[in-house]
C-alpha cells in the first residue's frame, strides 16, 4: 500500500486550514514594521521593539494554548477558537487607529497560542503509532505552510494598489476560509479523534466560559505590554534567564546520560536563540534595508518589498528535499554529522549571509541602491541555515530529552524561537535610522555597520561552539 493511501481523510482539510492561516499569520508579520514606519510614523526603534515583543509572544503562548488544548479544550475546539481571534485580531488592525492596534496584535498572539500548536498536534493524533506515512504526511503539511507564506508575499502588491485596510481585511478573510475549510473537514467526519486526556470534571474556574475570560485577559495584557512600557521590555527576558535557570535544574536533577542528554540540549537551545535572534532580521531591519536603499526593479517589473521574504519559503521547497535526503545517505555511511556540527554550520551560513549584505552595500547603482540579487544569494545562505538548524533541533528534543521529559522541553525549544525574536528586536535597533536622515548614502553606512556586527555575532558565536564542542569530545575520548 502506498503512502498516499495511509494518509488520513483529513490530511487536505488540515493542509489547506494551516495554508490560510499562515497565509494571515504572514501577511502581519511581513508587513508589521513596515506599517509602523509608514502608516504611524513610528521610529526605527520603536518599531524594532513593538516587532520584537509581538514576535516573542506569539511564539511563547502556544505553550499555554498547547496545555489548554491537551487538558481542558480538546484539539478542534481550541482550533475554532484560535482561528476566530486570528480572525478577529486581523481585522482589528485593519481599523488602523492606533489604541486598537496594539488590541489587535494582542488578539492575534492569543489566537497563534490556541490554533498553531493544535493544528499540528491533531493531524499527529489521525496516524497510528508508528505509521511509516506520517513523517510523509507531516512533510506535505509543511508544504501547506510554506505555500502559506508565498500567498502572503502578495500583500505588497495589494498595499500598493488598495492601502493598508485591505491587507488586513484579506488576512481576516483568509482566515475565515481556514475555519470553513475545517468545519467541513468536522461534518465529514474524518477529523475525529480520541478525548480521553481531557480532565473530566475540572475545577468550575476552569470550564469554558472563563476560558474566553482568561484570553480576553491575556488580550488585554499582551496589548498592555506591546506598548513599550518599561515593564514589557523587561519581563520575557527576566523569564528568559528564569527559564534558564530552570534547564539546568531539570539537567543536574537526572543522572548518568539523562544529565549529558539535557545538558546538551540546553546548550543546542541556547545556541538556537541566536539563530533566531538573526534570522528575525528577515522581517525587521533587512526588511527596511530592502525597502529603503534596494533597487526592487528586476526585469522592467517593480517587485515589492515583501515579496523578498518568500524567497525563503521558496529555497525551504526547493532544498528541502535534497537536505533530507543527503541526511539519509550520510547515515548509511555513518558520516552524518552531529547535531551540534549542523547549528555550528547553521549559524555559520546565516552570519555569511549577513557578511554578503555587509559586502553589498559596497557595491550600488547610480542612485546608491544594491542589487536586488545580492538579497537572493544572502537569503538562499540563510535558508540553507534554517534548514540545517530547525529540523535537526526538533529532532534532538526527542533523542536527547527522558521520555518524561520531551513534552515540557519541545515547548521549551519552541520558546526559544519566541526569545530569539525578542532580542532579535533589540539587536535590529544596530540599524535604526534616525528620523532626520533621509539620505541614502548616510544610510548606507548604518546598515553597513548592523550587518557587519551581526556577522561577528554569528561568527563569534561558531567559534565558541567549535571550541566547546572540542571539549567535549576530548573528555569523552
């Protein structure tokens, strides 16, 4: 029997539900500092913190969406409800007065903590245990992403011709089709699952009206923090070294190679946060790089700015399936390197791509602007990296963790992703432009410094692993 015909039913329905709903996630994110720039008037900096904060949080609540789902929700009921706040949240933006902004971002982190964990989790729940389709099936899933992110590229294009509202309107839209497509998906059946694990009589505090009580609350917070204050600058990262702290509590809590297994993945997480922390800069300071002082005429066409950032879902279609198999083919010969030489390199290839933008700025036309090739060559580079990081780090929490343990420390890893983001925020404030400066060949030079100090991090950064990883091979030996 085929693959094909192991699949789950609703493998489509999910597909095309996860294809809309990144198709929106997307369009925000793509388009976020940019609309602060232009439609607000906001400051590079200021602009580079709010992106920064929403960036973590809406990567850190699917760890609070995931446990309401697993315990109290069940996986479709907390897809529905997520997908509403998306919904609801898109269209908050697309009001544009600045009060209902920050509400509309704090809508859309809550709706990403309930539908992006689930989504994943239920199509999971459709393959028996240890069904050979299911890697296959989760790889087409992601497929679905990508084309997700592609579809989302268009929202320049339709910025250009019907203004900010639209875009966002269209991102509410989107994910309206996603949840028609999953209740069709529930009415046909195929999405049926087992709810043993939910609690059966929870505490009356937490039955499912003060569920939406508790994320209008966290709406409200999440807004509350997304206004620069003080105290939303400092509160992810005090949790951040919180978080921290608690890694390498659970590590010297276990013994023999269960304290190796989680002392080494918390040194791949860590390491994986300044991976993210640069590759961010895709949607904050190389996306207003590209917009300020990169020639975007290819071919007689003017291409829009967020087209750019779909280059990486292309390369990711593109390399994926060589990687995997080159994978493959290494472990037959035991030459597949280990999953701390794969981020040494992944954080190698994303510094090079900032060394070639470093060297780009070097090289412009007649009006000071780069080629928009340069942006091509760098972000196939960071691609490559993406893809040499994420996949092996996902599977280094099921190799390296205790079984009791993959769970929390998978939530973890996905948290660090959203951390990433926060600092990736603050070190996007190397490039901020001051308002008073309107002149390429002065922004130039900023831009020019920013990319070059993030290549030394990359860079520092493969060095000192390097080293480490040498240690550590030389203590065992």
């Amino acid at each position: 029997m085929s693959d094909r015909s192991r699949h789950p039913k609703a493998l489509p329905y999910l597909f095309l539900t996860e294809m809309w709903e990144r198709f929106g996630f997307y369009t925000v994110q793509g388009m976020l500092v940019l609309f602060m720039t232009r439609a607000f008037g906001f400051s590079d900096d200021k602009s580079y913190t709010v992106a920064g904060m929403f960036t973590s949080l809406a990567y850190l609540a699917p760890m609070i969406g995931g446990l309401i789902a697993d315990r109290l929700l069940g996986f479709r009921l907390s897809i529905i409800l997520g997908g509403i706040f998306l919904s609801l949240g898109y269209a908050t933006l697309a009001i544009m007065v600045r009060p209902f902004f920050y509400v509309g971002l704090g809508i859309v982190i809550v709706g990403n903590g309930l539908f992006k964990p689930n989504i994943s989790s239920l199509l999971g729940t459709l393959y028996r245990s240890g069904d050979t389709a299911r890697e296959s099936g989760f790889t087409l899933f992601y497929m679905g992403i990508n084309i997700g992110v592609l579809l989302s590229g268009a929202s320049g294009t339709i910025q250009g011709y019907f203004g900010w509202h639209v875009v966002f309107a269209l991102a509410s839209l989107g994910l309206l089709i996603g949840l028609a497509i999953f209740l069709k998906g529930i009415r046909s059946g195929n999405l049926h699952y087992s709810n043993a694990h939910l609690v059966k009589n929870p505490n009356r505090f937490l039955k499912k009206p003060w569920i939406i009580f508790y994320c209008v609350f966290a709406v409200l917070f999440s807004s509350f923090l997304l206004r620069d204050t003080l105290f939303g600058k400092w509160l992810l990262p005090v949790t951040g070294v919180a978080l921290l702290c608690f890694m390498f509590f659970l590590a010297f809590r276990e013994d023999g190679e269960d304290r190796r297994g989680i002392l080494s993945l918390n040194a791949l997480i860590i390491s994986s946060v300044i991976f993210w922390m640069l590759l961010w800069q895709i949607f904050f300071s190389v996306n207003l790089f590209i917009d300020r002082l990169v020639d975007k005429k290819m071919f007689g066409i003017e291409v829009p700015t967020t087209w750019f950032y779909t280059l990486e879902s292309i390369f990711i279609i593109l390399l994926g399936p060589f990687l995997a198999w080159s994978w493959t083919t290494l472990n037959r010969s035991q030459k597949n390197p280990s999953p701390f030489s794969k981020f040494i390199l992944a954080i190698f290839f994303v510094g090079s791509g900032f060394m070639l933008l470093t060297v780009s700025t070097f090289f412009t036309n007649t009006h000071h602007l780069v080629s928009p090739w340069w942006i091509f060559v760098s972000y196939f580079l960071m691609t490559v990296g993406e893809l040499l990081l994420s996949p092996t780090g996902l599977a280094a929490v099921t190799s390296l963790s205790p079984a009791r343990l993959t769970g929390m420390m998978m939530g973890i890893w996905f948290a660090a992703l959203g951390f990433g983001g926060q600092f990736g925020g603050w070190l996007a404030k190397f490039s901020s432009i001051p308002d008073t400066v309107r002149d390429v060949l002065l922004q130039l030079p900023v831009y020019r410094a920013a990319f070059f100090d993030y290549t030394c991090i990359a860079w520092g950064v493969c060095i000192i692993l390097f080293f480490l990883q040498s240690l550590v091979r030389s203590r065992e030996s």
